[in-house]
C-alpha cells in the first residue's frame, strides 16, 4: 500500500513530533541536552527561511514537538530534516531521528489550545518538571509571562491571542489552562489523530478540510460499503 503524503492544507496550523532514537547510550543523551538551546534556534532558522510561523514548541529527551502554520507542504519536512542533520553532525551519531515525524491538523476555535497545552506539557508527563512554564526548553514561559515571545521567535496564534484583550490576561487565562491540562478523553483524541496524521476536529470540520487538503483527513470506514436498495 503506499504511504499517502503529508497532509497539507494551505493556512492551516499542524502540530508534528519528532521523536529521538532512544537506544542513544548515557554519554550521547547528555550531549542531546546541551544542545537543547541549538535545536530551538536551528528549528526558528529553518522554519524563517520558508515563511513558516511558529506558534510552540518543546524539546526532551524523547524529541521535539512544534505548532507552527507552514510556507507551504514541504516546509515542516525541511526544517525537521535540516534541525536532524545539524544534530546528527554535532552527534557524531548517524540518524537522530526515529523515522518519519508525525503530524495533525487541529481545528481552529477548537483544538488549536489543547494541542498548544498538550505539547507544552510534555516536560510534565516525562516527569521532568512539576509546572510545564518552568521547562526551559519550550515556549510555554513565553505563553504565560515567564519569558518574552520574542525571545523564542513566536508568532502567537490567534486562538492564544482571543484568550484575553491584554498580555496580562491573555497570559493569565493560558496559564490556569496550562496548569489544568486537557480531559483524558482530550489527550486520547489528538494522539490518535497525532500517530494517525489524520485531521482533528468535528464532522463539519474534517469535511470543510477535506476541500482544501491535499489528500483524505481522515481513515478509511473499515469493512465493506452498505449496500443501497
């Protein structure tokens, strides 16, 4: 079966994760570290040079993870790829990677903030801080006051813009969001959608994108097709 393409739709915000190859020995992990605040800058670069807008990110050990709106169908691609070989040259290690990144697009007024919540929150599920803005290596201090956007190369997304009418509210709305989380059934949904890299919204959502997409957003209905009398 061959693979179908990257799902792509034109002004639309994706979320993608790229995970790290994990049998990395001790000695390569802590070297992954200190270049945490490379793979940002390298990640701003690339995504800049194809007029990609990046709206969050974080780095772990287990990877990196980004909300961005992209120049065009390739740009996430290339500046994943190119985030990779700066890594792998500094490595000395070969593939960082673990295959192909995986990608989503959430519906606007809907997904767009838990998507920014789940991602900002991984540090938080690894067990690596207890409060998410405290990760140094994300954009969630940006989002709630801790650091300034500009420091991190933001391009807020209007779904965090429409969260209050001044950075002190918008930032103190986004913050006991953040703290919340999103509802379990929340997190099941979008990492479905995630692994899937299929759409992620409501009906009416996934049809509207399914006219502008450059292939299906969503699986195939299993089984054979109802017969019409």
């Amino acid at each position: 079966m061959a693979r179908l393409p990257r799902l792509y739709a034109d002004g639309f915000a994706q979320l993608a994760q790229a995970n790290f190859i994990q049998k990395a020995d001790a000695s390569l992990r802590q070297a992954l570290e200190t270049l945490f605040p490379d793979i940002a800058r390298w990640l701003r670069l690339a995504l800049a040079e194809t007029d990609s807008l990046l709206h969050g990110w974080v780095v772990t050990q287990s990877g990196l993870t980004l909300l961005a709106t992209p120049g065009d169908s390739a740009s996430l691609a290339r500046a994943i790829q190119q985030v990779g070989r700066q890594l792998a040259s500094r490595l000395q290690a070969g593939s960082v990677f673990d295959g192909r990144f995986h990608s989503t697009i959430p519906q606007p007024q809907r997904w767009l903030l838990p998507c920014l919540i789940w991602l900002e929150r991984q540090p938080v599920r690894e067990g690596l801080v207890a409060e998410a803005e405290t990760w140094r290596w994300s954009s969630a201090g940006a989002h709630t006051g801790s650091l300034g956007a500009n420091a991190v190369g933001l391009q807020p997304h209007a779904d965090y813009w429409a969260c209050g009418n001044t950075p002190f509210d918008r930032q103190a709305v986004y913050r006991r969001l953040l703290h919340e989380g999103n509802a379990p059934s929340q997190e099941a949904q979008l990492q479905s959608r995630l692994l899937g890299q299929w759409g992620l919204g409501d009906e009416a959502f996934l049809i509207e994108l399914s006219k502008l997409a450059n292939r299906r957003v969503s699986p195939e209905r299993r089984g054979r097709p109802k017969k019409r009398n």
